[in-house]
C-alpha cells in the first residue's frame, strides 16, 4: 500500500510532515507511523494499521462497510414508489447478502468474504 502521507506535506491542523515511515508485512499489512511538527515547535505522531488484502481483518472491514452501504441501499429502494418486478428480485438478493454480512458479524467468522 502506498503512504497515506509525504515529507513536506502540511496537514490541515497547519502541521508539516517530518517522518513517514512504511512497513509491510508478509500478509500484505501495512503499518505507517507519521511524525509531524507545527510552526510553533510542538509535534505529533500518529501510527496508521491497514490490514492485508483477503486478511481477516480486511475481511471484517469489507463486511462492516458492506452493511452500511446497504442502509443507503434500503432507504433508496423504499423510496421507490414505481418498484418492478426485476427490482423486487434484485432486492431479495440483496438482502440475502446483507443476511450473510450480518451473520458474519454476529458469529466473528471473517476468514472469507464469500457470499456477502
């Protein structure tokens, strides 16, 4: 994963990066730990974790943002007054892979992201 920030970069809390350091590891995880300083002298530091791709923390990510998406996806589909045929049955899937999301979630099983 590329850094999230560069050297030199002002931040919008008027800070200027000073350090940005990357490290991946073998699963595709990355840690990057920022270090920034404001004009009056003071700094600060922030370490940002993002999971490997197909890890289960990814996949718990993925899951989580996946049912959010989904209260945007209901909320539109029943302010549809004019609802077809195709798209009650679009919903009908859609939902089952909300269902599965959401059993995911409640029984902490994030190894795959199939069927959600």
């Amino acid at each position: 994963m590329p850094a999230t920030y560069a050297i030199g970069q002002v931040l919008p809390n008027g800070a200027r990066v000073t350090t940005d350091e990357v490290t991946t590891a073998p699963d595709g995880s990355t840690v990057e730990h920022i270090v920034a300083h404001y004009p009056n002298g003071a700094w600060d530091e922030e370490t940002i974790f993002t999971p490997g791709p197909g890890t289960p923390e990814a996949n718990r990510q993925m899951t989580h943002q996946r049912v959010r998406d989904g209260l945007i996806d209901h909320a539109t589909y029943l302010a549809d007054p004019a609802t077809t045929f195709e798209a009650l049955v679009a919903q009908v899937e859609a939902l089952t892979r909300q269902v599965n999301r959401l059993a995911r979630i409640v029984l902490n099983e994030h190894d795959t992201t199939a069927g959600t």
